[in-house]
C-alpha cells in the first residue's frame, strides 16, 4: 500500500516541505533509509542523517533548522516521535487479521466463542471459558477453565491464562507470558513448608500490553489487579495480591513482591526490585536497578538501593569510587596521629 506525502501530512496534521507527491510503501530507521521509505528524526544525535538519509520522506519537529539542504520530503509535526507512532499504528491496523478456529485447537463445547474469533492450532480452550469477538489466539496457547475475555485481544503463542481470570478489551500479551499461576504462598513447620492455596484470581482491565515471559500471579485471596493502559515489558515478575495502577510502564526485569499497591502513571526502569507490603504513590519514576524497600510518596524522580533523589545519588557514585584511595589515607592519617601520640609521651 503506497501513501504521498500529502496524504500522510492530512493523516497526521503535518506541513509538507518538499514534494507533496513524494510516495512511500514502507518504514525505515533514518541511519537505514531508503527510496520509498519514510523515516522520522526526534532525537538531535541523529541529525546529521537528515542530510544523507536516502529515505523518500521523513518526519521532523516543525521547530528544527536546517543547516544545509535536503534530498527527501520534509514533513513538520509537533511531535515526530508521536507522529510516527500514529503511522505505525494505522500500519498495523491495516493488517489483514486472522479469523477462525484451526481444526487442530481445542475448543470446549461449554465455552463461548464470540464472532471474528481466531484461535490457532493447538490452542485450547478451556470448559467455561468466554472469548470476545475480534480476539486472536495463536497456536500453543491456553485460556483455562472459567476465564473471561473481552473484546479486540491478541494473545500471541504459548500464551498460558489459568483458571478463572479476567481480561478486558484490547489487551496484547506476548509469547510465553503466564497469567494466573499460584502466588508464592507457603507456611513454615517443622518438616518443611506448607502449600498456601492461591484461590483468587488476575484481573486485567482494557488496553494493557504484557510483553513476553512476564508473570503475573494469581491472589491467595481475592484480585491480583493490572488497571487500565499498564504497559509491562518482558520477563516481569508481579507476585499475589499486587496493584499496578492506571497507565503506569515498566521495563524487563522488574519485580514486585506480594501485597505491594503501585500507584497511576508510574515510571520503573530495568530491574527495579520493590518489596512486599508496601505502597508507591502515583506519578513515581524509579531509575534502573533500584532496590526499593519501602513505601514511596507520589510525585517523585528516585534511583539507588534504597532510593534517593538523582543528584545526590549521583554524588553519592563519585564518592564510592574513591572509598579506596580515602580509605588508604584514613590508615595513614591514623598512622600518623599515632606517631604523634607517641613522640609527646
């Protein structure tokens, strides 16, 4: 499917700067361009691509000044970055979509399957389960007994939902993601440990995206709840009875343990470790590997073990460095006021 520049600025609300019938068919990273190709410059290291980007055309932010001239079609937005997302989801919206049940899946007859369904070989599901229209189910994938989902999913291969879990519309969750599994519950005794049943459930509201191998427990009692608009990378571990707040995004790796209620429109880097029972306000921004061990009040920018603010964070750093050449000077200092004690008695 082929677009002008023209059509592209209307779709977007851009000004073209260049040839208005400039086409292009496909995307490409502006270091990476090429003829028929549309490419987007946000970030000001990429700049001096501008100048030598084979693409067709290329969005900028209506604020950049050229330094010299340029062969592509410009196109000025507010926001390139923003700009080529909306493309790219119009792109991707395009996309024909899969519909029907492959003769090879499984599909209970006490189950309710919606219209414009798609469920790929070798996915199963489940005795009571309820599938929304226009959700699609690759292969390998399973929806247990009793789950319920909405309307627009996408859940991609081996994609696992246990027992009795609840899912709203227009949630993607990605290769091997398990949601549901038993928390970590178990009772010390004399002999070992005692299994804790998890009998609640995971309840995951409209427009989330889990990425891939992502964990999301099950409650021993009650919800463990992934609000609206929660964005989660890969290999994130979210334990029993947590809370992930509206339209808050974590990196890969992050973990979180049980009972712990994450506020609304949080920001957690890679590896960012919060511990159980505690409470992170909203609007929290958490910089990679922070190791947080307890409760955080709203609205703040935190990073390190445990978390403190960047600037003395990063003093903190530059001080560490140099603890073992101060630590050679302090057994010198000490040597000396020793010797000193001496030589007066």
């Amino acid at each position: 499917m082929e677009f002008t520049a023209k059509q592209i600025a209307e779709l977007i609300g851009g000004r073209v700067e260049g040839n208005e019938n400039a086409a292009v068919n496909t995307f490409a990273k502006i270091e990476e361009g090429q003829a028929g190709a549309i490419s987007f410059l946000s970030n000001p290291k990429y700049t001096h691509y501008l100048y030598s980007t084979e693409s067709t055309i290329v969005l900028v932010n209506e604020d950049l000044e050229l330094e010299q001239e340029v062969s592509a079609t410009l196109i000025r937005v507010k926001n390139a970055y923003e700009a080529v997302a909306r493309l790219l989801q119009l792109y991707e919206s395009m996309k024909p979509k899969k519909t029907g049940i492959d003769p090879l899946a499984f599909v209970s007859p006490k189950a309710k399957i919606g219209e414009n369904v798609y469920i790929g070989a070798f996915a199963c599901i489940g005795d009571g389960a309820e599938i929304g229209d226009g959700t699609q189910i690759y292969p390998h994938a399973v929806i247990g007994d009793g789950v319920k989902v909405g309307t627009g999913c996408l859940f991609y291969p081996n994609v696992t939902i246990y027992q009795g879990c609840r899912l709203g519309n227009n949630i993607t969750i990605h290769a091997g993601s398990v949601i549901g599994a038993d928390g970590f519950g178990f009772a010390p005794n004399v002999e070992g440990y005692d299994k804790i049943p998890q009998i609640g459930i995971v309840v995951i509201e409209d427009n989330v995206e889990i990425g891939a191998n992502t964990c999301i427990d099950r409650s021993t009692m009650g919800q463990t709840v992934i609000h609206k608009g929660v964005k989660l990378d890969n290999l994130i571990q979210v334990a029993h009875n947590v809370e992930i707040g509206e339209n808050t995004v974590m990196s890969a790796q992050v973990g979180i343990a049980g009972s712990t209620k994450v506020g609304s429109w949080c920001m957690f880097g890679g590896q960012v470790g919060l511990a159980g029972h505690i409470t992170i306000g909203d609007h929290v921004n958490l910089g990679a590997q922070s190791g947080v061990p307890g409760s955080i009040k709203p609205n703040q920018t935190l990073i390190g073990t445990p978390p403190m603010e960047p600037t003395p964070f990063f003093k903190s750093q530059a001080i560490f460095r140099r603890l073992p050449d101060m630590y050679k000077e302090l057994n010198a200092l000490r040597k000396e006021i020793e010797e000193l004690k001496n030589h007066k008695s």
